[in-house]
C-alpha cells in the first residue's frame, strides 16, 4: 500500500526554538539520500550550510551528486527522505515548488529569530522596567517645573524654546540698523534722498542656551508612560508568541526602539534642568532678555529667575533629583541584540 505523500505543516514557536536552521557540516543528517529519486517534490527547507571546511573540501549535492558547492540547503522532500543541495540547485531542479518552499523558510527563520530574541530578552527587560519606575518622582517634578514656568513666564519660555529648537541652540538679539544700501538705492532710482533715514532689524547672537532641552522635550510624563506601555506590551507578546502573528511580533520588537528613542527625550530633558538652572547660564538669559527688550530687569539668586518688574520668579525644583541612566542604557543594548 502506498503512503501519502509527507505534506507541509507551520512548525510551533516551540519547535522553531528547537531547530538548528542554520549549520556548519550538512552531511552528518540522518535520511539523507546520495541521489534524488524521480518524481518527489520539496516540502520544506530544513535549514541552510555554510560549509566550515570550505574550500580545502567542498559539500556534497544530492542534485548533482558531486562535491561542489560551500553554501546550501537541507530539503524535506515528500517521501519523507531529505536531501543536501547547492544555493541555486534547488530552484534548477524544482523551479516554484522551490521558491514557494523557499519562502516559507525565510518566514520560518524570521520568526524563529524573533521568539529566540524575545526568550533572550524577556528576564532583562523585566529587570529595566523595574528600575525604570525610579524615574518617575524626579520626571514628575520636572514636568511640573515645566508648566509653571510656561504659566508663570509665558513670553520668557516660547522665546526660550525657540532658542532651543534652533540648530545652533543661539539668544539672539534684534538690533536696528540704518540700511545706508537701501538709501542709496532710493536715490539712485528717485534722484534725491528719502524723507526718513531706513532702518533694518538685525539679529545677534549674543550666547548660546544651555539645557535646551528642558525646552525642547514637553510632555514628558506621557513620554515615560508610552514608553513604559510599550516595554510591558513587548513582555506580554514575548511571553506567549505564540498567540500572535508575525507581523505582530515584528511590531512589537520594533517598539523597543520606540521606547528608547523616547526615554532618551525624557532623560535628556531631565539632566538639562541642572544645565538650565546653572547660576551662570541664568545669568546669561538674564542679560539677553534685558538686552533685547528694553525696560524688563531680572535677578538671578539660589537658582532662580526673578522678573523684577512682575515680582514672579522660576526656579529649580526642589525636589530635583538625578536619575540613574543605567536602565536605558541596558534597554538599548537589548534594542541592538547586544
């Protein structure tokens, strides 16, 4: 009595953790044939060589039943045999039988990188959110400090933040000058001078702000808490992937990249509170402001910045404190596969 011919069934994540997909020697395999029988078709790749002892010795290929080849496949084939094959033997011998075997092996290796990254990762990643909820008095008090200052000198911050997004992070002031150019240019095309001298509005660069990005990262609280969103979504995926779909595995691993792009926004705005609140950068903001607008006068004292003429003053948080950065630093190795 005939037997069926063997057909191809989706490996479980627990098996493609198990399977060695890519090797060193093909020939040590068991039901490994010398020579293709007629009339069988692929039913899956098993995995891919690079043959270690090329090119003092070359691998065998069932195809063309020689040593020739350095890279290869191990192919399942429908009478259950399997079979060792040069890179490009496959497809000459079974054209898209090959290709569509060959596709579902590249889906097999993506995802079996993926749950093997994930079974690497998760005992670390649980061990960085923890760590990460220290962050969250200090995030709070500098948020905090964030609005009020927005509230309590709104002009003196958007110009501040305008400061910060520029490239050259650059307080400069707008000086006018006469624009003896253009008076010329009256007269040349009017034949006399102009009724009132020209002016034009110039900028300056007079310093340069530090902590630009107390300024630049608003919002930091929703920040951290995407961010913590997406480490714990990434836990409860990695934990069972097998409820879950590729592209949704793929999703949630690239969220971690996400999740660090946005604690490095968080941190970056927490360590610039200090730079900002230096005595002597206050100072320097001070003095730009007074320069660029006449008649506004600003005391600079124990870290804070005081309008004279409002009487309201910004200052450090008192209950500023430092974070460790050791927990995103760990995270962005997990993110590189380190």
């Amino acid at each position: 009595m005939a037997t069926e011919p063997k057909q191809y069934t989706k490996l479980s994540d627990a098996e493609l953790r198990d399977r060695q997909l890519e090797i060193e020697d093909p020939h040590d395999q068991p039901n490994v044939v010398n020579r293709i029988p007629e009339g069988v078709s692929p039913v899956r790749i098993l995995n891919v060589y690079r043959f270690a002892k090329y090119p003092a010795e070359k691998a065998y290929c069932s195809k063309c039943e020689a040593r020739r080849h350095r890279d290869g496949f191990t192919v399942e084939m429908d009478d259950g045999s399997a079979a060792i094959l040069g890179s490009k033997c496959g497809a000459d011998l079974w054209g898209q039988s090959w290709h569509d075997v060959a596709a579902e092996f590249d889906i097999e290796v993506e995802r079996a990188g993926i749950i093997i990254g994930f079974s690497r990762i998760l005992p670390e990643l649980k061990l960085v959110i923890t760590a990460l909820g220290k962050w969250r008095p200090t995030i709070r008090a500098v948020a905090k400090n964030q609005r009020q200052f927005q509230s309590v000198m709104p002009e003196t911050f958007r110009r501040l933040r305008n400061a910060a997004v520029r490239a050259d992070h650059a307080l400069m002031i707008h000086q006018q000058v006469r624009d003896f150019v253009a008076e010329a240019a009256f007269e040349r095309r009017y034949g006399k001078e102009p009724d009132y001298p020209i002016y034009v509005m110039h900028e300056r660069k007079v310093h340069e702000l530090q902590g630009c990005a107390f300024f630049e990262h608003l919002n930091i609280e929703v920040l951290y808490d995407l961010a913590l969103q997406d480490l714990a979504a990434a836990i409860e995926v990695g934990s069972d992937t097998q409820m879950h779909s590729q592209h949704k595995l793929r999703m949630h691993r690239a969220k971690l990249g996400d999740a660090m792009e946005r604690l490095e926004r968080v941190a970056s705005a927490v360590r610039a509170v200090q730079i900002f609140y230096s005595s002597d950068n206050l100072v320097r903001v001070a003095r730009w402001i007074e320069r660029d607008t006449p008649g506004q006068e600003f005391q600079v004292r124990d870290h804070a910045l005081t309008d004279l003429r409002s009487g309201r003053s910004v200052r450090m948080p008192q209950d500023y404190r430092t974070i460790d950065i050791e927990p995103a630093r760990r995270l962005k190795k997990l993110g590189q596969g380190r």
